[in-house]
C-alpha cells in the first residue's frame, strides 16, 4: 500500500531541492568566473583545480597536526568560555540589582571585535597555545553570556509563584521551573559561542605562531597557492557547518524532551 507524502515531506524535500540548486548555482558561477572572468581569473581557480589540491593539502604530512592544534584550542576555548559564559549570566540574572549593572557591561563588551584583544593575550600568555585558548574562550563566552542573561526573560513570574504555591523551595523552583525554560535559549547562545569560537580560533592562529588551520591558510597565501587557500577556508566552513547541523539536532532533541516533560504532571 502506497504511502501519500505528507505536507511536512513535501515541504523537506522543496527546502532539500532549492539547497541542492543553490549549491549547483554557486558552482556554476564560480566555474563562470574561473573561465571569463577577466581579470578575476588569476584569483578564482577551476573546481578540478580545487579538487586537486583537496588531495594535496590532505596529504601534507603537518596537516594532521595543525588540525589537532586548532581542535585543542577550540574545544579548550569552548569548555572554558561556555562554562564561565553560562555561571556569570546565571549569576548576573539571579540578583537584580546585580543585573543592572552588569547586564548592560556584558552587552556593550560583547559588540566588540575580540580580535583587537588578541595582541593583550599575546603580551601576557606568550604566542603560544595559551594565547590561542583564551582568544577562543573569549570569543565563546559573550555569545554564552548573552544569551544566558536574556534566557531570563523567559521565565513567567507566574510560573515562579506557582511553585512557590506548591511549596517549592528555591532549588526546585530553580530546577523545575527556570532552567527548563532558560535551557533552549542557552544552548542557542552556545551554538553561536562555537561558531564565534572557530572564528577566533583560525583569526588568531593566522595573526602569529606556527601551527594550525589558521597557519596553514596564511602560509598558503604567503605562497600564492591560491587553490590550497581555498580548499582550507572551504574545509572549515565545511566543519562548522556539520557542527552546527549536530548542534542544532540535539537542540531540537531537548526540546522535544521538554515538551514531553511538560505534557506530565509537575512534581515538586
């Protein structure tokens, strides 16, 4: 017995389909410009050329390494920046008058660009990993911290009395009631802390030292090997992009458990 498509099925696989055009256009007009585009021609290389120096960058004996040194600063940076981004925005929204003053502080600080900082990390944590770790934490923690600060707005005052109604101390309320509702809004601010993270990472491993993804990138280009420059920025977006679908897959996961866990009776 055939099965008719749902409307849902139909609309997946139209998202499925203008995303698999979208990918063909870019080629197209990447390979248009590599072929006419004049002057552009000399910067934009054939895709075989960047499938060739796919194979290439692939088998650099360093690559491995360089790869390692970047994941170990960023998943440092991410441990370390999501952590204290997520105890100072629950520390800044538990007391009120503490939320005046430093909400606004977290706010301004985290329009800046961390990039300009990273001269401070070099000066005072040397070229090395450690610069690198805290420019990635940095760059993690803000979007973290926002994110916490403003998941507070979620919770409905009148959720809070009603826990306190059933004789709640303030752990369960805590527990039962706010940080169910803030916990999509966090996992949110640390999606964007990750991406915010690799950012950092790659722009600092690009201003100085001599290893990681950043490195090779900038190497490459010192070298006019354009095709290998490509294949990296490539490969990176690639990686960030494969981290977020994960991401936003378990974020949608707790959030199907939640709505289960709202649907039983709340037990204090």
């Amino acid at each position: 017995m055939m099965t008719v498509p749902t409307n849902r099925g139909w609309l997946l696989s139209g998202v499925r389909a203008i995303r698999v055009l979208l990918l063909l256009l870019v080629l197209a007009l990447w390979e248009t410009v590599a072929s006419f585009g004049g002057s552009l021609r000399s910067y934009v290389p054939h895709v075989w050329d960047l499938a060739a120096a796919l194979g290439r960058v692939l088998g650099e004996e360093e690559f491995g390494a360089h790869v390692q040194a970047t994941l170990i600063a960023l998943g440092s940076g991410v441990a370390i920046g999501g952590v204290a981004g997520i105890l100072v925005g629950l520390a800044i929204t538990s007391v009120r008058s503490v939320r005046f003053v430093l909400e606004p502080v977290v706010l301004y600080l985290g329009a800046i660009p961390k990039i300009v900082l990273y001269p401070l990390f070099i000066y005072t944590l040397s070229v090395g990993m450690a610069s690198k770790v805290g420019m990635a934490s940095l760059s993690v923690f803000f979007p973290v911290a926002v994110s916490t600060v403003g998941s507070a707005w979620l919770v409905r005052p009148v959720w809070l009395r009603a826990a306190t109604v059933l004789d709640a101390g303030r752990w369960q309320a805590v527990r039962h009631v706010a940080l169910p509702a803030m916990l999509p809004s966090i996992l949110t601010g640390v999606q964007l802390g990750v991406a915010a993270g690799i950012v950092g990472t790659v722009a600092a491993e690009s201003k100085v030292g001599k290893e990681g993804i950043g490195h090779m990138v900038i190497d490459y280009y010192s070298r006019l090997e354009l095709p290998e420059m490509y294949v990296l920025v490539l490969l990176v977006f690639v990686c960030a992009s494969v981290l977020a679908i994960g991401m936003n897959r378990v974020l949608k996961g707790l959030r199907k458990a939640e709505e289960r866990q709202s649907n039983q009776p709340l037990l204090l």
